[in-house]
C-alpha cells in the first residue's frame, strides 16, 4: 500500500510539473501567482516547483511584471538556450543532423549524401562522424545536450529505437538507441521520418489546433504520419502510414517491397524521374532532352524548370503523380475523416504542378461535400520537417509528464 502511494505521489508530482512548465512555455513571461492560478496548484506548491526548474536551468527569471497591490513579481520564462537537442533526419539518399535549442531553433546543421545500398557499418560510420562534429565543433557543454531524436526511413520499432526495415538501405534490423546509448551517453529515440514531420506540424506547423490530422511526406519515397485525438498512432506492428505502399494501380508495376502497383511506383520522386528518362529512351519531344546532355542528370529540379517554362511533358509527369496521390488522399479521408492533410516532400516544391490534379481528384471522388471540403495544405516547415520531428521527439521529454 504505502509502495502504491508513493508511486502515485511521483506521478502527482510529474503531472504538477508538466503543467507548471507548459504553462511557462506557452503563457511566459509569466509570475508564479499566475501560474497557480492557471494550474491550480497551491502558491507553495508552484513555488517549489520553480524553484528546482530554476536549478536544473530549464526556466529563468527575468523582468519584473505589473504590480497588483503589493510587489512586482518576477516574471518566469522558458531558457531556451541552457539546453540543447540533437535531431538526426535520415532518408533515402541524404542524412541531415542539427543541433538546436528547446525551442526548436536550428544553430549548426550538417548533411551528407547517402549512396544507394548502404550497409549497416558505413552507415553508422557517417552517422557517428556527423554527431562527432556536431558535439565538437559547436560552442555547447556536452553536459547540456539532454538528447538525440532520430528520424528514420521505413519501418521503426521506436520502443526498441530499432530501425526494422530501411528499404533504400542494405540492412535489416538496426539498434540505433542501443549504439548511439553506449557511445554518447546521452539518451536516444528513434521514430519513423514521416511521423517525426507530422509531430513537427502538431509542435510548430500551422496545425496546432487540428488534433486530427495526416501528413503525407513526398519525396523520393512517400510516407504518412497520422495525428490521432493528438496523440501519433503507429499501429501493432509499426506499419500505420506506410501510404507509400497503397495499392493504386492493380496492373501496376513491381515495387522495391515486392508488390505491385503502389502508390510509390506512380507517385514519388523516382518515380517521376525513371519515367522521364524512359520516355526520353523511347523519343519522347520534351525540353528536357536540351537542359541536360546527359538523360542520367535529370532529377526533379530540371523537371520542375521545364514545367515553369510550359514543356507539356514536364507538367504531365507532376499532373499524374497528382492524380495519383489526389487517389490516395482520398482513401485517407474516406478511412479517418481528418482534419487537415499536411504534405511535404521533395515533390511537393512542385506547388500547384501537383496539387491541382490532386485536389481535383479529392473533390471528384471524395465521398461527401464536407470530406471534399477538407483542408489539404502544403507543409509550412519546408525540408526541415523530418528534422524538427526528431528534435522534438526529446522536447516531448523535456516538457511532458516524466515519472510514468
């Protein structure tokens, strides 16, 4: 008994605190009268709260506020700068590692090519090389990182902080948690990229008041992280927003999963490229055949350039990836009736390219006016989303309940 009422005290304790700090994060620079007020806590039990976020550094104190009748509070706010954060974004051919405040603010950033077929070891050599340099060649104790996020491609068990099944890469089943632990001593998670972008779009985006929402990440593979009662939802076994991987086309071509007619195979950044090299091969008319000499060198940026210019063909490569997704998006607000439907993604730089024939197939298809009339956007957090998301992974840390 006595075992089960400290147990419960700890978690008072922590939920005191979670309030007492968010309430800081939102509302600061703020007194501690108004914080008991808002928390509803005692005086005495604010201040001692305070006072050990005080000590650990978390919050300072700064300007004094208006007076009330008796003397000028001192007014509390987070101190963003007294900690810090590594996120690591890994994709499918680009690491991106940044260290940042406990306000999310970028200060160092590093990224590096990955080739395609990466083993494990070569992999982890780059990872640890960036995470080196960012620790050593940034002005911050190493005392005051209080964590790294990791945002990885494909499938994450994010208990573990294994990566299950990386599809770009020439490995199974990573314990990145397990190995990065032992290196820096520092503590780790590890989440899906896709997932990572939509708790960046809940933290930071221009979705906050949406507790219900998708983003979809479109780039050289195509992803999902679902928003549910603001909480993320993984599924059972980790798979949940694996959109990518949504049949479309049931006479469709092979998939690198092995199945056919995904929606990666007529959505996504490869795709895109792959089809118009081959229709180049076959003697296609399109200016792309002048802005690169050599086929090989087109990618999505040429693409793009020639739409801008009125090339016919570029515009129909992006208007049937939009199509396509426009048929996946309506599968997901048929199934979870979100909110909002947040995409972002290499593709996505292609703006209205691909979102009119998305959007035009939604408001065909879509199964009500009001499922028709949901918000689909264009993420505002651009390429930085996946690494924000893994940032943020630790924040939650920082500024949740603890002591479960």
């Amino acid at each position: 008994m006595v075992q089960g009422m400290t147990g419960s005290f700890r978690l008072m304790k922590s939920l005191n605190r979670s309030l007492v700090i968010n309430i800081i994060r939102r509302k600061g620079p703020i007194s501690r009268t108004d914080i008991s007020k808002q928390a509803n806590l005692t005086p005495p039990t604010v201040t001692n709260i305070v006072n050990d976020l005080l000590k650990e550094g978390l919050v300072k104190e700064g300007r004094t506020g208006a007076s009330k009748g008796g003397r000028r509070p001192v007014l509390l706010s987070i101190n963003y700068n007294n900690h810090y954060v590594i996120g690591v974004d890994v994709g499918t051919g680009q690491i991106r590692v940044g260290l940042s405040n406990l306000n999310a603010e970028l200060l160092n950033r590093k990224k590096e090519t990955l080739p395609a077929g990466i083993k494990a070891g070569e992999f982890m050599t780059i990872l640890y090389r960036l995470v080196d340099d960012m620790i050593t060649n940034s002005d911050v104790s190493r005392d005051k990182i209080v964590g790294i996020g990791i945002g990885m491609h494909g499938i994450v068990d994010e208990e573990k902080g294994i990566s299950i099944y990386a599809p770009h890469f020439d490995f199974g089943e990573l314990p990145l948690k397990e190995r990065l632990e032992a290196r820096y001593e520092i503590p780790v998670k590890v989440e899906n990229d896709a997932r990572c972008s939509a708790i960046a779009e809940m933290w930071f985006g221009d979705t906050r008041a949406n507790p219900n929402l998708v983003f979809i990440n479109v780039g050289d593979g195509i992803g999902a992280g679902v928003i549910l009662n603001g909480q993320i939802h993984r599924g059972h076994h980790h798979i949940a927003g694996e959109l990518g991987h949504m049949i479309v086309d049931l006479n469709g071509r092979q998939c690198t999963c092995g199945s056919y007619g995904c929606l990666h195979t007529v959505a996504s950044g490869i795709h895109i490229r792959e089809r118009a090299i081959h229709e180049i091969t076959l003697g296609r008319s399109t200016a792309l055949r002048e802005m690169r000499e050599n086929k090989e060198d087109i990618d999505g940026e040429v693409i793009y350039e020639a739409a801008l210019h009125g090339d016919e063909f570029a515009e129909e490569l992006f208007a049937q990836a939009g199509r396509f997704l426009g048929l996946a998006v309506t599968n997901v607000i048929n199934f979870l009736n979100p909110d909002q439907i947040v995409l972002g993604g290499g593709v996505m730089k292609a703006g209205a390219f691909v979102m009119k024939p998305l959007v035009e197939t939604v408001n065909r298809r879509a199964l009500t006016d009001d499922a028709r009339k949901t918000e689909i956007t264009v993420s505002s957090l651009g390429s930085h989303s996946a690494l924000l998301g893994a940032v943020s992974l630790i924040l939650h840390d920082v500024f949740e309940v603890q002591d479960r």
